[in-house]
C-alpha cells in the first residue's frame, strides 16, 4: 500500500517555487508599465528600432522570442515533469481540481473569443490567445495578500497554472506549426531517441543534456516546429529521483533538480522581464475609443476577464458539489472566486500565443491592447474579492486542494 505524500514535503517543494515566481511577477507588472511608457514615449522610435535589429539571421525580438524564450519553455517542461511525478499533481485525486479547472478555464475563453470573431474566419486562429494563465503575474498579485490568503489557494493557482502551461505546450504545437521540413524532423527525432536512452542509462551529466538540447533547438528550429518546444522536450527526457521520505536525500543530485533550481531565477527575474520589456509595448498613438469595441479585442479582453472565471469557478462549483472534490483546505468560496479571476491574468503565455497567431503587427498590437485590458482588469477583480473575503490564516496543518494521496515515494528513475 502507497504511504501518502507528507503536507510538509509538499510545502518545502514548492516554497521556493511560489517565492521566486511571485517576486518575479511583481517585477514583471513594473515591466509591462515601462514597456508601454517606452513605446508612447520620444524614446518609442528607438524602442522598436531595437526590436527590429538584425542579429545574424534574426532580428532581436526573434532572438528574445524564439530562443531566450526557450529557455522559460525549458524550466516549465521541467516544473510539469516534477510536480507530474513527485509533486502535488504526482496523484490522480491531487490533480483531479486544479486539472478540471485548467481545462474550464481554457475552453470558456476561448468560446468567448470565437463568439465575439464569429464572422471574421481569419481572426479564428487567435482563439488559444484568452486560454492562458501567467502564473507569475497571478502569483505576484496573490502574494500581496500575504497570509489573508491559505496557502492552500496559492498551491492550487501554482498547480492550475502548471496544467495551463502544459495545454498552451499541446496547443502551440498542434496548432501553430508552420510548414514541415521532415529532414530536421527527423534527424530531431535522432536527438530526443539520444536524450531517451541517456535518461534509461541513468547518465546523470547534466552537460550532456544541455549539449544535446542546444543540437535539439537547432533542429527544432529548422523543422518549422516552433523553437522554444524544443525547451519542454529537452525537460522530459531529464532524469528525475523521486523524493524519498528521508530527509536531504540525495535526490537534490538528480539533473532535473539541479537544472530547475538554477532556471528559477534567471528565469523569473530576467528572460520572463526581458520578454515582456520587448513585447509589451504597444503604441497607443492615434487609438480611438471605438477601437476597443473590435471583436477582435473583445474577444482577448472579455475571454480573460469572463472566460477565466467562468471556467475556473464553474468547473470547481460542479466537483464541488458532485463531492468529487473539496475547496483547497481553508479557502471560502469568496476567495476561490478571487483566484479565478486573477486565472485571467494571460500576459507572459497570451502574448507569446498572440505572436504566433498573427504576423500582422497592427493586428499584434490589437491583441496586445486585449491582453492588457484582460489582464489588468482581471487583476484588479480579483484582488477586490481577496481583499473583501481574505482573514489572516493560522498556520494549517496541510497544504491538501482536497481529495486524499495515493501516489507512492519509493525512489526511482523516470
């Protein structure tokens, strides 16, 4: 019989985790203001001149974007690995709420934004756009509540946002890959078979899997797969020891482990801000009031804003009330409707999105004025509620989104 995974552990797991990517989303909100101070500013010339620069055969949004941003993809494939196996999802009853709820949360955007772009068939490709969360930006916004909120509630963001990721990877490559090179393909396929048999091997080099990877992106690159997918693969194939319930085991020595614990802040706090610096300025010169009317703005804006909440509270009501599930241990359902609107804070994940669907720039800049408009007023309703119905917490006795464990703690290789 499997032992329960300890609330303890699960707590020292993600603890860092939650600090990092809250801090970085407090730093990514000054980012996105500067972005768009910089782009309606004397300095906007220069700003977009910049982007623009060639680098060799790419231009430095192409590099930030296809490249720097592989590296973001890498440690998300690498936090969906772990919590998958040995974290808060490593169970089916732990991932049952915040899985449901990702999956509300993607549908209902995105019906909102083809409802709004119904009569525009063009404009059909952007819909995946209102389906993701930031979960830095959300986290960021949850941490200013300190311990009004449960940790519970935030365990349930981070693993709802996790799931999200994982969906925006399946969604990127089913639906925005370009047009094949079945050489590059296949010879990327050799690479991952490597990094497959490396893994089984029990290498435990990290420098052999960031060689194979940087060979992998090249190849990932050429194939017309979007780059930054070779990041998640790369993630996959580390090897990852299972926590055993003895404390400071050697699974801290494992690849995944050490690789994720070295990506969190670079990540967190300079390729994500770099990201956002680089693709969050939109010029707003010459923008009328009646340009937020535009389906097209519709869509993105009120599928964060309505479709996020709906979705994510909707689908939590339903388990909720089928017993299938409990509310993360300590929340009142005023604070889980507050989650779920900070759910629709997209930025980092709809813009990335965004650029795919649509190589237009004006049209990028419409999505980019939804993001935003989403996305700030997603925060600001969702703060509203933790600030109406958040209660200072005593110190819980589990961290649980309910349901009970069942995974099982022998050490392994996967």
């Amino acid at each position: 019989m499997s032992s329960p995974i300890s609330p303890d552990r699960i707590h020292s797991t993600l603890r860092n985790f939650l600090d990092s990517e809250a801090s970085g989303g407090i730093i990514l909100m000054a980012v996105a203001v500067v972005a768009i101070l910089t782009a309606n500013s004397p300095l906007a010339e220069g700003y977009f001149h910049l982007l623009h620069l060639y680098i060799g055969p790419l231009s430095l949004q192409h590099w930030i974007n296809d490249a720097l941003m592989s590296v973001f993809f890498l440690l998300v494939g690498l936090e969906i690995k772990r919590e998958m196996l040995d974290g808060h999802l490593s169970s089916w009853s732990r991932r049952i709420l915040p899985g449901a709820a990702a999956a509300g949360g993607m549908l209902f955007p995105a019906l909102i934004y083809v409802y709004f772009n119904w009569n525009d068939p063009p404009a059909h490709v952007g819909w995946a756009i209102p389906t993701a969360t930031d979960i830095a930006f959300a986290l960021g916004v949850l941490s200013l509540f300190g311990s009004r909120v449960p940790a519970s509630l935030k365990i349930f963001l981070a693993a709802l946002a996790i799931i999200d990721d994982l969906g925006a990877v399946i969604v990127i490559a089913l639906f925005y890959t370009a047009e094949l090179n079945f050489v590059a393909l296949e010879a990327a396929g050799l690479v991952i078979g490597i990094l497959i048999i490396l893994n089984r091997m029990g290498v435990k080099a990290l420098w052999s899997y960031l060689i194979l990877g940087a060979v992998l992106w090249i190849l990932v690159f050429a194939s017309g797969v979007h780059a930054t997918l070779a990041g998640v693969i790369l993630a996959l194939t580390m090897p990852l020891r299972l926590t055993p319930e003895t404390p400071k085991s050697s699974h801290d020595n494992s690849p995944l482990h050490k690789l994720e614990h070295h990506l969190q802040k670079p990540v967190a706090f300079v390729i994500v801000p770099i990201f956002g610096f680089a693709n969050a300025g939109v010029s707003l010169a010459g923008i009328s009031m009646s340009i937020f009317y535009e389906p097209l703005i519709m869509g993105v804006a009120l599928g964060l804003i309505l479709g996020k909440p709906i979705g994510v509270l909707g689908t939590v009501g339903v388990l909720v009330k089928l017993r299938l599930a409990d509310l993360p241990a300590r929340a009142s359902w005023g604070q889980m409707t507050g989650v779920a609107f900070l759910c629709g804070i997209g930025f980092t994940m709809s813009l990335f999105i965004g650029l795919l669907a649509f190589l237009d720039s004006s049209i990028q800049d419409r999505v980019k004025i939804g993001i935003l408009m989403g996305s700030l007023a997603s925060g600001v309703v969702g703060s509203m509620f933790l600030a109406m119905f958040g209660h200072r917490q005593a110190m819980p006795r589990q961290h649980s989104v309910g349901g009970p464990t069942g995974a099982s703690d022998r050490p392994s290789q996967s």
